[in-house]
C-alpha cells in the first residue's frame, strides 16, 4: 500500500487526466495556447461552466516493485472549493488486492483503508481526517487528503506550480478523430518545490528531488472546447520502478453525489 501512496502523491505533479465529455465534441480548429497560464486560464473557465465530472485512472510500476492500480471517482469544482470521492485499487503480485476510498469535502476528509492482513473489516471502517493534528499518522493521511483534492482537479493541478511549468511543445492532433492540440508539459521539481507552501507536499517534493527525480514529463490532449481529453505519463521514479499513468474524465456537467459516509461507520 505505500507504493499506492505514491501513486495517488505524484498524480498531483504529472497532470495524468484524460477527459472524455458525454456532450457532442465540436468540429472547430481548438486553441493552441503558449504558455500554461493561458492554458490554465481556458480550462478553468470550461470548469467553472461543467463543474462536476466523472474520473477515472488506470496505471502500473513496473521494476523493483511491480503493481497495477485503479481508481474510480467523481469531481465537484465550485468556486474555492473542491469536492471529491475516489476509490483506488492496488494489485501486486502474490497480494490479495488493496482496495482504499477516499471522501475529501470542503471542510471535511474521510478515508477507508483495508482491514489489517487477517482481520475482517470494521463496522467502522471510515476515518476522519484532522488537519490540525500533530500524529505524524494523522499528518500523513491529511496531507494524501489534500494530494488527491489537487490531483482531481485538473486546473490547481496546472496552476499549483505554474512558475515551475512549461510548455515544451504544442502540436495539432486528434482524438478519435476530432481535432485536439497535443501539449508536452514539463514540471521543474527543484522550482516546485521551493515554491511550495504546504509542509507535507513541500517535504514530498523534496523527498523526490533527492532520490533523483529531476523532472515530471506528461502529455496532454486539449480539445475545441478547452476540455483535457486525453493525457498520458510514462516516469521514471528512482528506486521503485517505471510508473505509467492514463485517465479519463466523462459526464461533464452530470449530477454527481459526494457525501460524508453515515456518522455510525466513522471513528
């Protein structure tokens, strides 16, 4: 399961989302924007209309350690607040899957981690999350709280290091045969790190940098109408493997229902 943690805690860095809209894709030319703010800027105006979405991510590490992972989930972006539940399934040879959910409201994060190895699940399996708590157990579960609420969505995923982001190229394409611009992003650590506020990501970044992760490369795909359609992130992590990442977002605009778990299944 750590290496799970890692997976959910460098999603943040490598923009690995792939969005298919259920609304009909247009046929004009997209945009070609230059620099990621004006990206930033375009797909957080496409946002503020859809609001909620469907997410999904599909991924493997391959090396020293050798797992699959999945998740699930659904999206609501409001102004200054970010909703999201997400179910992760990480499965590795030899290993009975680990299945984790996670629920992070505005002012609230629960998360539901498998029994211990022999133990049934609890009849409360939820956990509730306290930001302000000096347990370094509690510190962590916080601070994957908030990597996942960065990591959903796409445009704090993009903005968070904007001075430590570039556009290495910007090349027309298609996705299943609509027009879509193909963006090469590349995300500094070194700068992301130092600009970096939160201790608990700060410290991540870090962590990174010195084990030998210079840099975070993925792929996007933006289509006409300022919508990621298609990513993909194939990465290097020093000591661990090579670990390769797509997604896809969908039901842009759909009703979606994110709510804490009942108060009985929560410790």
């Amino acid at each position: 399961m750590r290496y799970g943690r890692h997976v959910i805690a460098l999603v943040v860095l490598l923009a690995a989302v792939t969005a298919c809209s259920s609304a009909p894709v247009p046929t004009a030319a997209p945009a070609r924007f230059s620099t990621i703010a004006d990206l930033v800027a375009a797909v957080a105006q496409r946002q503020r209309t859809d609001q909620t979405a469907r997410l999904s991510l599909r991924g493997d590490i391959t090396g020293n350690a050798t797992l699959q992972f999945t998740g699930e989930g659904v999206l609501r972006v409001l102004t200054n607040a970010v909703s999201v539940q997400f179910t992760q399934v990480v499965t590795q040879k030899g290993v009975a899957p680990q299945e984790t959910s996670y629920i992070v409201l505005p002012d609230a994060a629960y998360l539901r981690l498998p029994p211990p190895k022999g133990q049934i699940a609890a009849r409360q399996p939820w956990v509730r999350v306290d930001p302000t708590s000096t347990d370094p157990a509690a510190k962590g579960l916080a601070a994957l709280a908030t990597t996942l609420t960065e990591s959903a969505d796409p445009t704090r995923t993009l903005s968070r290091y904007a001075d430590a982001t570039q556009i290495s190229g910007a090349t027309a394409d298609t996705i299943d045969g609509d027009p879509a611009v193909r963006y090469a992003i590349v995300v500094d650590l070194t700068k992301a790190a130092a600009q970096e506020t939160d201790p608990a990501l700060k410290a991540q970044l870090e962590q990174q940098v010195r084990g030998g992760l210079a840099t975070v490369t993925s792929t996007l795909w933006v289509d006409a109408q300022d919508r990621p359609v298609r990513s993909a992130v194939r990465q290097n992590l020093p000591g661990i493997g090579t670990l390769s990442i797509t997604g896809s977002y969908r039901d842009w605009g759909q009703p979606v229902e994110i709510d804490a778990p009942p108060a009985a299944q929560v410790r």
